[in-house]
C-alpha cells in the first residue's frame, strides 16, 4: 500500500497560508494542492499571489490553493512569434477599426473566458464565486483586461493579475479567429515595454508551450516573484508604438 498524502489544511478567513513546501507532490492525487478553505476576498488574493499561491477549484468545491513545482511560465523575452502570427498581427496594427483596449470591459471578458467551451472539459473553473472575486481585485487595481476589439466589437482577450511587476496569467477566449493570440501578443509587448520580464502561466499547456513558455522551479519562481511584487506596478494602457518593439526586436520567427 503506498503512503497516503499529507491532509490538506483547512484555512479559516483570515488564516495564514502553510509554507509552499508543504504542497502535495508529484506522487500525490493532485501535484500542487496547498490548501482549502479561506475566503476569496481581495486581502486572501493579493496575500496568495504575492507567494506563488492561486485559487483553482470546481463548481461545488471549495476555494483549493496551489502552488506547483514545476511552475508553468512564459518569459517575455523568449515569446515566439510564429511568422502566421507576426501577419496577423501587422494586418491587426494598420486596419482602421482594430484596437487594444486595456480594462474597458473587464466583466464581459471574465464572463467570456468563464462561458467558453475548453476541449477536455466538462465545465469551467471560473464558477460564479470566482467571477465575483477577480471583478473586485479588478475594481481594486490587482485585475486586468486585455482586449482584442475589432470594429466596436470585443473579438477576444484574456485577464491576468498584476502586483508590481508580476504579471499572473488566467484565461482567455476567442470570438474570432486569432483574437486571444492578438491579446497576448500585446500582454507580452506591454510587458516587454514595463520591464516585466515574466507572465505566470500556472499550468503547462501545449498551447503556452507552442508560445516559448516553459517550465521552471517552484523556488526559482519565487525567487523571481520576490524580487518583483513589490516594485511600483505600471500604469495600465496600451500604446501603439509597443507594437513596433514586438514586431522588430528579439523575437523567434517560425513557420
């Protein structure tokens, strides 16, 4: 018989969270799990982010904290843009009607990401009760939206959270063809344009990984996170000009 895990505490409002090396490992049921309970309140959120922690769970479940190792990251420097992409995008920056909107529609992008069919997945982890906590960590300044519009209509985006000069992916959606990739085109080329050198992507996916995200340690990443979450966050808004530095400077052409 194999060892059973170690019981996952249950945090009271307000509790502290355990030290990160007491998450489930690799040969546990769920890699990554920390903790439960808590509230979802932007205090929690901001206290979890700022250690490497975030909030995961199903409709039904309790808030479960994570912190994986490896961690799942994507460093700007290292985005690759596809030479698909990097058309797309230059029909993107000169077709009057198509923009970057930072924060102009916050909840209708949540609520986007959360109605999205994802393959593999019979529903979504964006329940209502998440939905509802990242809408105040957005009206408190932790939580943001990167649009895609196209002709005075949202065409796709994504939502992150930002302390300093972390960036903390979520998720995205698409409502036309290549929308979401437009969004995280320019989150990496705002990004690139701030000094913030790397966007937490949480979980390894082949698609973050087609992008030039990859895997680093739990200690590195905290290491990193430390160093960060405390600087001066930027001021939030998207200037054409970041296009320019995306599109000419260090990127990775492939076909």
């Amino acid at each position: 018989m194999g060892k059973l895990p170690r019981p996952v505490p249950w945090l009271a409002a307000g509790e502290s969270f355990p030290p990160l090396e007491q998450a489930w490992g690799h040969h546990d049921p769920a890699p990554g799990l920390l903790a439960a309970g808590a509230a979802l309140d932007v205090p929690t959120l901001v206290q979890a982010y700022s250690q490497g922690i975030f909030p995961w769970f199903s409709l039904g479940q309790p808030p479960l904290w994570w912190s994986p190792d490896p961690r799942m990251v994507l460093q700007t420097r290292h985005f690759r843009l596809h030479r698909s992409l990097r058309k797309t995008l230059t029909r993107f920056q000169a077709q009057t009607g198509c923009e970057i909107r930072f924060d102009s529609a916050f909840e209708q992008v949540i609520h986007a990401c959360a109605s999205k069919p994802r393959e593999g997945q019979p529903g979504t982890w964006i329940v209502p009760d998440m939905v509802q906590a990242y809408t105040c960590l957005h009206r408190a300044g932790h939580a943001h939206s990167v649009e895609t519009w196209v002709d005075g209509e949202l065409a796709g985006g994504l939502y992150c959270v930002n302390l300093g000069l972390m960036v903390f992916g979520e998720s995205m959606f698409a409502h036309q063809t290549d929308a979401s990739k437009i969004a995280l085109a320019a989150l990496v080329a705002f990004c690139r344009a701030r000094e913030m050198a790397m966007i937490d992507c949480q979980q390894n996916t082949r698609h973050l990984a087609s992008l030039g995200a990859g895997e680093i340690s739990r200690a590195e990443f905290v290491s990193h996170l430390a160093a960060n979450v405390n600087k001066t966050a930027p001021l939030w808004e998207f200037k054409p000009v970041y296009w320019n530095q995306l599109l000419t400077t260090g990127m990775t052409d492939l076909p």
